[in-house]
C-alpha cells in the first residue's frame, strides 16, 4: 500500500470485484478525525454500587455445541450455547451479573493443544517516519513508504545514499524490534521499461537490470547482516503501480535475490514478494507466482517466508480477513507452499479515497481482533498499516495531532494480553461468538466478542479478573458475561 490517497485509489479499484465468504467456526493455532476514546461503562463487579441484570430470553442453555473446524472436523470437548441478550444494542458495554429465573453455574471451557508462543515479534507496525518511534511497545517494523526504496537510495546511478535507512535501521533495532527491508523500487536508469508507469515516478514498477537488482542486493545485505533483520523482495507484486512485470519475471527476480543473499550472508531471511489477495484476480496471480519454477526449482523453495497482505473489501471485518486467508492457504496447497505467512499490511476500509474513521469502540474492536484471529490462525508477524496512515483508513492508531488514538490504545491493550502467553484457539460458539484461548504457567486468559449482536455466554469456571479494551480491570461476580463486538478478556488461574 501507499499512503496518498490518490495512489492508493489504483490499488483499491481491482480489489473491489471480489467481497469475502461466511465466517469459519475455528481458528486452531499450532505454532475523517477519529473519535477520541468513550469511557466504557463499567462490568457488575465486586466494587460496583448497582448491576444491571443481563435480560433473560427463557432458561439460559449450557448444551454442548462441539465447534467445527475449518476443515470440516469436530473440535475436542464441547463448548456452551450461549444466550440472546434480547433487546440489548450492539454497542452494549460488557458485563457480568446473574441471570434472573433458573441459576445457572459457570462454565468449564475446555483447553484445545498445547497452543503457540505469542512472541514480542509478532506485533509488527508501518511508521511512515521510521526515524522517531511509536509509542506503543511493537516487535517488528516493516520499512515501507518510509522514504528507503532502492530509487530513493541509489539516485544516480553507482551513488548510493545509505543514511535514513542507516538511521531506521538503528532506530528499530535500539527499540528491540526487527526492521523488515523491503528491496524495490528500480531507478529509472536501472529499468528495463524506464517509462513504465508507477506510484513512484516512471520506470518504479519495471522488472530492474538483473546486473544492477544483484549489486544492489549485494551491498544492502552486506550493510545489514543476518541478524535481527529481513530482506523482502518487493512490494505488492500483483498491483501494477507497484510491479508492471509478469510473475514468470518477478520468480526470477526473486531466484537472483536468493542467490545473492546464499552468496554473501547465507543466514539472511528472505521474504517472499507481498501480494494483496482480496479480489479473484489478485488470487490468480498468487497462484502464478508460486506456480514458477526458475531455473528449474519451485519458488517457493527460495524463500524462506510467505508474504500476504490480508485486506479485505472495504466494508470487510477481521473476521472476512481470515477468510481471505483461508482462499490463499488453499492455493499455497496446490501449490506444495508450507512457509511461514506473515500478514505484511492490514487494515480496515480502503477504498482509495478519505474514509471516516469509524467509532472509538470499534476501532478499538478491530485491532483487537486482528492481532487474535491472525495469532490463531498460525500468522507469525502481522505488520499495521500504520502507526500513522492518516484518513485513508478507517481503523487508526493515532490522531492527526500524533497523539495515541483508539487503535493505539487497544494495541497496547492487546500486545498485554496477548505477549508471552500461549495462543490456543479461537472458537466460535454457536451464535456467532468468538472465544480465544490463552495460557501461561499461571493463568489462562479468554477472550470474548461477537460481532454481529450482543449476547450473553456462561463466565468461565475460576474466573476472578476481567479486562477490557480501553485499559480498566475489574474482579467479576456472577455467573454470566455480556458480549458485544469489543472484545473482553476474562483471566482465572490456571
């Protein structure tokens, strides 16, 4: 992506064609001006004065329903209905309270595998201006639209200008995050199409000069070494304001790239070249790419990671992000591609011109989210887009001033909940509720949302602490959780 707007519109126009599928039941893991922040109102805890009570639609249900499994399987143990909470707006606050009629005991919520590290890494982020820092604690730093493409570094040709990426280089590492290089755009005069038409300037989306690609790979990754640093090949390779070339062209690009980096640091991860996948179109292009075979070997051999930018259309959710996905696993598979996915770009609302930012509540709502589903769907990095993307995105971390919007607050938030525990699942209950499951030595901790109504479920068994997204915690009381679209952490001991 990139961040005028006018450019950006390029980009949105083919995405559109395409919208996402339903929603799949389980996710397992094994490995405008923003609105400023509401208050929320406060869960039935022991400090509060007065609770409401969850409205009753009959006898609450505590029936087994066994969740399916993307593919079709049934998930082990069995996990409680929950109830409509009948009248209740979609933007309810979260809250616990007994329901009125037939008691109802809390609930033991099985705990599926032995789940994945959440790892500091994994919370990636885009800063236009990489020479200050967020200030939110992020793992990795993608160095895109950050004024340090290869035509912004060599200007004339054999002169090269190294120092911002010098200084963002450092600036990454001094904070303990991992920058991500990524190694396009060509200079005119290195372009084999110099009046090739791009975001960039003339001759930016043009296959390079092999010669040229190769000394200039060779000097950047003997600049920056192997460690805590990676090197991506290019950026949005099925976008033709990014790349005017074919896949057949950027597999070979890719092939001189892990030749050069085999060569000179032979430990130097290399990420594969992005590809948005939000339209049929985009998907047909992934599977060309990973469909070469260069000299003879399948590309994605080369690499040592796959690269998606896992935008849905602009009315999409996170929840229609994993279902793009789930349709570019699915092509990996055809195609014999089991690396590692990182999620290089996300964000919300596209459209290619000023959108409005969406309520507090659910910005908060859906970076949450997103950083949830992507760790259960087995995603080891997911990089926002972006710490500072102005109105091209309705999802954002910080207001036009600089200061930490709703986004950035629910990160902080989330990374808290999420860092240092183990990802189990995510579930999706019968009515559309979401719960992820988290453990450490000492506690578990779930999460619950649903995204299309408010509803209720049974508080889990040994629940004490509840946590919510604009920052506050509260003991709990009760026996049953309201759920709205914001999501809300319940943690009992382990």
């Amino acid at each position: 992506m990139r961040r005028t707007t006018g450019i950006a519109a390029a980009i949105m126009a083919a995405a559109l064609v395409a919208g996402c599928g339903g929603e799949s039941n389980r996710v397992s893991s094994q490995a405008g001006t923003a609105t400023p922040p509401s208050t929320a109102s406060t869960a039935t805890t022991s400090s509060s004065s007065a609770a409401t009570p969850v409205p009753s639609t009959g006898t609450a249900s505590t029936s087994a329903v066994p969740p399916t499994s993307a593919t079709g399987s049934t998930a082990s143990g069995s996990l409680p209905a929950e109830t409509s909470a009948s009248g209740s707006s979609a933007g309810a606050t979260a809250a616990t309270g007994a329901l009125p009629g037939k008691p109802v005991k809390r609930v033991s919520y099985p705990v599926v595998g032995s789940g994945t590290p959440v790892r500091s890494s994994f919370f990636g982020m885009h800063d236009h201006t990489p020479l200050s820092w967020p200030s939110a604690p992020i793992g990795a730093v993608r160095l895109w639209d950050a004024g340090v493409t290869w035509r912004e570094i060599e200007t004339s040709r054999g002169s090269f200008a190294f120092g911002r990426l010098d200084r963002a280089v450092a600036t990454a590492r001094s904070h303990g995050a991992e920058p991500l290089i990524v190694l396009g755009m060509t200079p005119s005069f290195h372009a084999k199409k110099p009046h090739a038409p791009s975001f960039y300037g003339p001759g930016a989306s043009s296959p390079p000069k092999i010669g040229a690609w190769q000394r200039y790979v060779r000097r950047v990754v003997l600049r920056y070494g192997s460690r805590n640093v990676s090197y991506q090949v290019w950026n949005e390779a099925n976008v033709s304001g990014f790349w005017s070339g074919s896949q057949a062209e950027m597999a070979r690009l890719t092939k001189a790239t892990y030749d050069v980096m085999r060569a000179v640091r032979p430990g130097a991860r290399l990420v594969a070249p992005a590809f948005v996948t939000r339209s049929a179109a985009q998907q047909r292009a992934l599977a060309s790419f990973y469909a070469q075979r260069p000299d003879g070997r399948p590309v994605g051999g080369l690499v040592d990671v796959v690269s998606l930018q896992l935008y849905p259309t602009p009315s999409g959710t996170p929840e229609s992000s994993m279902q793009v996905l789930a349709a570019d696993r699915r092509i990996l598979a055809r195609h014999g591609v089991s690396k590692p996915i990182w999620n290089t770009e996300i964000n919300y609302g596209l459209t290619g011109r000023p959108v409005r930012a969406k309520s507090s509540g659910i910005q908060r709502a859906y970076v949450a989210r997103t950083y949830l589903l992507n760790a259960a769907s087995r995603i080891q990095r997911v990089y926002w887009y972006a710490w500072d993307s102005g109105t091209i995105t309705n999802t954002r971390m910080t207001y036009s001033s600089g200061a930490v919007g709703p986004g950035g607050v629910a990160l902080r938030v989330v990374r808290g909940w999420m860092s240092g525990q183990r990802m189990h699942s995510c579930e999706r209950l019968k009515g559309g509720t979401y719960l992820c499951t988290l453990t450490s030595a000492g506690s578990v901790r779930r999460v619950f949302w649903n995204p299309r109504r408010t509803t209720t479920v049974g508080l889990p068994a040994g629940a004490r602490t509840l946590s919510r997204l604009d920052g506050s915690r509260s003991s709990v009381t009760g026996n049953r959780l309201r759920v709205t679209s914001t999501p809300i952490m319940v943690q009992s001991p382990a």
